[in-house]
C-alpha cells in the first residue's frame, strides 16, 4: 500500500497523469466547441439536465475542459484544476451510470474525437471514468498548487 | 571584574535556550501543516478559474448571438435576373455591387431543357422583342430533397440509393408524410428495452447488433416498403447504423430520420407504449 501510494505521489507519474488528462480533456473539447449544437443533443439525450440549462452548460463545459486540460497540462494550479476535472468526471460517471441503468443504448458524447476511445454508455466508459477521477483525485491529493511553468520559465530566463 | 564575571554566568543559558528555540522551531511548523488553509486556497482558485470560464462562454455566446443577428439585419440583395432587350441574352443586375452582365443564351439549346410553361414564357419574351419585357419566369416545381413541396420532395425517397453515404436524412414533416403515406416502414434502431417500452406506431425493431438472420425474419414487413430508421435524435447515431445494416441485407429504400423519437414524441404523433405494470407482455396502441 505503501509503495502504491509512494508511486502514484511520485513527481513523474502526477506529471503523466496531468499531460494525459490533460489532452484528452483539450481534444475532446475541440468538436464541442466546433459545434455546441450536437453536444446539447448529447446533453439532452441523457434526460437529466433541465431543459433551461441545457444551452448554458453546452456553452460552458468545453470551455471549463479546454482551460482545465491546458491548465493541467503546464501545470498551473494543478490541485484547483484537478478539483474542478474531478468534479467534471463525477459529473460525467454519474449520467452514463444512469443512462446504462436504464438500459439506453446510445453514444456517450464524450471522446468524439479519438476513435480509439470507446464512446458509448456501457461498462467501458464507467471504467474508464473512474480510471481518469482517480488520476485527477491523485493529482489533487498528492501535487503542489503552485505555477510551476512560471518558475520554470523564470528559471530559463535567468540562466539565458 | 565581579561584575564581568558574574554577568558571563548569566548570559551562558541564555545561548543554550536560544539554541533550543532553533531547534524547536521547525518541529513546530511540521507538526501543524496549514492543511484547511490550503484546501480553502484551492477551492477558491478553483472558484475564479470556473467563474472566468463561465463569464468567458457567456461573453462569447453573447457575440456569436449579436454576430448572427447582425448577419440577419444584413438585407440579402440577391442578384436579380432580367430579361434583356434583345432576344436571346440576359442581364443580371447584382444590387450589391451595382455591377450588370450580360449573357448571351443559345436558344436552341436553352429551348431543349424548358418545360412546357418555361417555353411558353420565352416564347412570349422572344415575341415581344425590343419592349424591354421582364416577366417573371416560375420554376417549375422540382423532384428533390430540398423542394418545398412535401409530396414532391417524398417522391426522392421511392428511389433506391446508391450507396451507404446517399442514405437521405429526413425531416419531421417528411417522415409524418411517409408515415401517413403508407409507403414507408419505421425501424426502431434502440435497444429491445427502450421499444418496448415505447415506439412509433406500427414500427419494428432492428438494433444495431442485429444479425443478418434477424433481419431476413422481417423479409416479408421491409420488402418494397420506404425503410425509415429512427432513434434518439440529432445526436444519435443508432439509425445510421441501422440503416446500414439494412443496405448490406439488401435493401435500398433508405431514409433516416434524424429528428428520431424526441421529435415524433415532442410533435404528439401516433406511438405505442408498454401495458400498465399488470400486463407486462403486451402492448398497448396510443394514438395521439
């Protein structure tokens, strides 16, 4: 357990979760944000969003992706980040459960984009879910909150 | 000297605390991290960073909306067409620009393509010569998807397609026209659940992991029918699906009807819903 959770803390493993994530969360905003239209249909083929916010949250969750996944992948705010990835994936999790429990037999509108990604409601895209909470819970469990692309770039600046 | 020497004595345990102090105060520091302040500056990072996505979506939804209403206010001077002076030429006018051009039309060709009322009116025209006349040429009405006329535009739909990717997407209009034509067959491409749960009226279930057996038992049902295939809306992909297993059974007369079931059910139109919980296996008509 130790040892796991001395791997999982490791700089270089928080570092590969915080790139992956973050590309997969930029990727799959770019068809979002290219066309908010069908990712309100994805929305609302769930059945759980009201109507009255289906449009704002077509409007708003790329954007949170896209700023969240670029955020984390130069590692500015990375805990806040994670925080609200998180809270995304919880998000996400929760409505292809329920779509799945309900027997709905429809595309998940989550990984458009990248073929090799599974995207349909199943058992597959709960798992993976949950694979992709536990690295942003990781990340902001164990990394530093800090703007270390600053210092970094600082660091280069100065030796220049 | 009395004095030097006793305060020497005096300051020598004032070092040693001093040095304890040293030692002691990183201990202090570690034993109690600021844990809760912590936590609270991440959410409140975590607060602006979702509170300046939010502002920035609204921002930019706002000037989209302005952007294509402006677009809209925008009068759309289409260029209009008038018929010239002299026979056989036609001047188009672009309001826009304020630009003319004059084509010079083959009659002999131009007269092989016109329909009976389009040859009529250039007769006319030819007739009148010099007089600077201008009628107004009526389109005949068009066999094709984008006409405006419903029974016209479902008359495409009677022709096999010639490929997966001609598959046409139709409508509500277009498939409550087939509907009520009786030309068409719906095909539910959901899963076995959700139909029987409810469906359009008289339609069958093919989903997507159906197998060519399947679909050979429905033979008799699809068989010179117009093969209509829905499922749950724009965003689904189910009747795509569908209708591609259907064109590899062999089967042409193909349309997807992308509106699916949450347009059927918005537009009230004729469904079938499951039995009350007492009747589970049988299957009630609803028409609305």
């Amino acid at each position: 357990m130790k040892l796991f959770l001395k791997l999982i803390s490791h700089p270089i493993t928080l570092g590969v979760f915080r790139v992956l994530l973050g590309l997969l969360f930029v990727i799959s905003s770019i068809t979002k944000i290219q066309n908010p239209a069908k990712f309100m249909d994805s929305i609302e083929a769930y059945g759980i969003v009201p109507k009255l916010f289906v449009h704002p949250m077509a409007m708003i969750v790329p954007w949170l992706q896209i700023v969240c996944g670029l955020l984390f992948i130069f590692d500015i705010y990375s805990q806040s980040s994670a925080l609200i990835i998180s809270g995304l994936l919880v998000a996400y999790t929760v409505a292809i459960a329920q779509a799945f429990a309900r027997g709905l037999s429809m595309e998940c509108g989550c990984f458009d984009m990248i073929p090799w990604i599974e995207d349909r409601v199943g058992w597959s895209a709960i798992i993976r879910d949950v694979i992709f909470l536990c690295m942003s819970g990781s990340v902001f469990l164990f990394d530093k909150n800090s703007v270390n692309i600053y210092g970094f770039i600082k660091k280069i600046f100065k030796q220049g | 000297m009395a004095k030097k020497k006793s305060t020497k004595k005096i300051s020598r345990p004032k070092r040693k605390s001093a040095k304890a102090k040293v030692v002691a105060a990183p201990v202090v520091t570690k034993e109690a991290p600021k844990s809760g302040s912590n936590l609270l500056r991440i959410g409140i990072i975590a607060v602006v960073i979702f509170a300046a996505v939010v502002v920035f979506a609204m921002v930019l939804s706002q000037m989209r909306a302005s952007q294509l209403e402006k677009q809209a206010a925008v009068p759309t001077a289409v260029p209009t067409i008038v018929v010239a002076t002299n026979p056989g030429t036609i001047e188009i006018k672009d309001p826009n620009t304020n630009k003319s051009a004059v084509m010079t039309i083959n009659p002999a060709s131009a007269s092989t393509n016109l329909t009976p009322a389009q040859a009529a009116t250039a007769a006319a025209v030819a007739a009148q010569g010099a007089k600077a006349a201008a009628p107004t040429v009526q389109p005949a009405p068009v066999e094709s998807p984008t006409s405006t006329n419903i029974p016209l535009r479902c008359r495409v739909y009677r022709k096999d397609v010639d490929s997966k990717a001609n598959i046409h997407r139709i409508d509500i209009e277009d498939a409550k026209y087939l509907y009520d034509s009786g030309r068409a067959v719906f095909v539910d491409a959901r899963g076995p659940n959700e139909y029987l749960e409810a469906h359009i009226k008289g339609a069958l279930n093919v989903p997507v992991n159906a197998t060519a057996a399947d679909i050979a038992k429905l033979k008799d049902q699809l068989t010179g029918k117009i093969i209509v295939t829905y499922c749950h809306g724009v965003g689904c992909h189910l009747s795509d699906k569908s209708a591609y297993l259907l064109y590899d059974a062999g089967y042409r007369k193909l349309a997807i009807f992308f509106g699916g079931w949450p347009k059927w059910n918005e537009h009230k139109y004729p469904i079938v819903t499951k039995a009350p919980v007492d009747q589970p296996q049988a299957t009630t008509a609803t028409a609305r």
